[in-house]
C-alpha cells in the first residue's frame, strides 16, 4: 500500500485497502502521481503556467488534472465563502481532492493563492512524502498589479474588496518551494520549461 492511509475519529469507520491500488494505477500509467501545487498573488500567472505546462505534460502523454482557483467555488466549494475559517475549508477540500486524484494516478496541477504556509502545509500533510512539489509563482506586487486581469486590484485599492491578497491581506511567501518561477521576468515557455526540467530532476517525469 503506497496511499497514506487516514485515520476517522469514529472508530466504526475503517479504511478499506482495494486490490486495484494507487500502485497498481500508477504503474498502469506508467507515471510518478505528484501534486503540483502553484501559490502565488493574484495576478501572478498561476493559471497560465499551470495551463501551459498540463499542456506540455500531455502532449508528452502524461495523465493530469488541473485544478484551477474559481473554478472549484462553483461546485465543490459553492458553500464556502471568503472568511479565514471558509478559506482554510476551501483549500482543506482541494487538498483532499488533490489526493484523490494522486491516488487515482494523476499528476495533478493547482492553481490556488493559497497565501498561508500553514494551509499549504496541511495539504503536504496530506500526501506521501516526495509527492507534494510547492511550485512558487513568484511575481512582484506591482506587475501583478499592472496586469490585473479582472480589475480586482483596482476595486481593493477603492477598499470595494475587502482581504485582498497583497493589499490588506498577507502572502506568505513559500520558504523553501520545491520550484521557485521568477515569474515576473520570463515568458510563459521558459517558464513552462523550468517546470519540465525541474519534473524531470526529480524524477517525476
Ligand atoms: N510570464 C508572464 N508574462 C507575461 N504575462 C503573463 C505571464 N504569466 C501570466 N501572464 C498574464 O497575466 C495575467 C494573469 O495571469 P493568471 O494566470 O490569470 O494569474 P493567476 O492565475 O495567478 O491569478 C494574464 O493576463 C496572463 O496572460
Ligand atoms: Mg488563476
């Protein structure tokens, strides 16, 4: 058994090891499942490099998801709002998805702020050892700003956002990311390059 296995505080509710098993997928696809967890400010190009780079992985035949930011707050996390108890049930939930799909033999991507150590900590927690990769897009506040996509900086600055990340919310920058992007100075390929080789290093790919 490669999965980590939880524990419930219910002692009537006991984990079912299956035949058909996270080694057995893995080795069916012929791939390493890993996370990729990509954290940075808003604006960064969390979602375009996580794009891209599932993207490059396919092309080579390579089986991913990608989890992308709002996306999950349509379904799985519609209940949840933006206060620190449902942002922190709101990565909770990722992680344990992200699990999932890692135990279902997947290289997964994500592309959420996530702008707490602790709660990128919680979903590390979450998987074996070697299988979480924090991926840091690591973009200076002020080209994050200048892009704004969705005109979201612009309506913090008018204090019509409350809690925005980099404004009058903290990001905790990653201490010791296993990929660290300067992303404020590259294009999306060299990037997505940094990525592959990085992968391919550490022998995911
Ligand atoms: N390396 C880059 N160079 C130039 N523009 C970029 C780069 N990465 C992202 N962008 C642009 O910045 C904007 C924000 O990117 P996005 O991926 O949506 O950020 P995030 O998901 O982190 O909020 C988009 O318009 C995207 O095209
Ligand atoms: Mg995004």
């Amino acid at each position: 058994m490669s999965s980590v296995v939880q524990s419930h505080d219910n002692e009537n509710i006991v984990w079912h090891t299956h035949q058909v098993d996270k080694a057995y997928r893995s080795t069916q696809k012929k791939q390493r499942p890993c996370v990729l967890w990509f954290t940075g400010l808003s604006g960064a190009g969390k979602s375009t490099v996580a794009g891209a780079l599932e993207s490059r992985l396919a092309e080579l035949g390579y089986h991913t998801y990608l989890l992308d930011g709002d996306n999950v707050r349509h379904g799985l996390c519609k209940d949840l709002g933006f206060s620190a108890e449902d942002r922190r049930e709101n990565i909770r939930r990722i992680g344990e998805v992200a699990r999932l799909m890692a135990d279902a033999g997947l290289i997964v991507l994500s592309a959420f702020i996530s702008p707490h150590r602790q709660e990128r900590q919680l979903v590390r927690d979450l998987l074996p050892t070697g299988e979480f990769f924090e991926v840091f897009v690591d973009t200076p506040l002020d080209v994050c700003e200048q892009r704004d996509p969705k005109g979201l900086y612009k309506k913090a600055r008018a204090g019509e956002l409350r809690q925005f990340t980099g404004i009058d919310s903290e990001y905790e920058k990653p201490l010791q990311p296993e990929i660290h992007l300067s992303a404020g100075e590259h294009d999306i390929e060299s990037l997505v390059s940094i990525c592959i080789e990085a992968l391919r290093k550490q022998q995911v790919i």
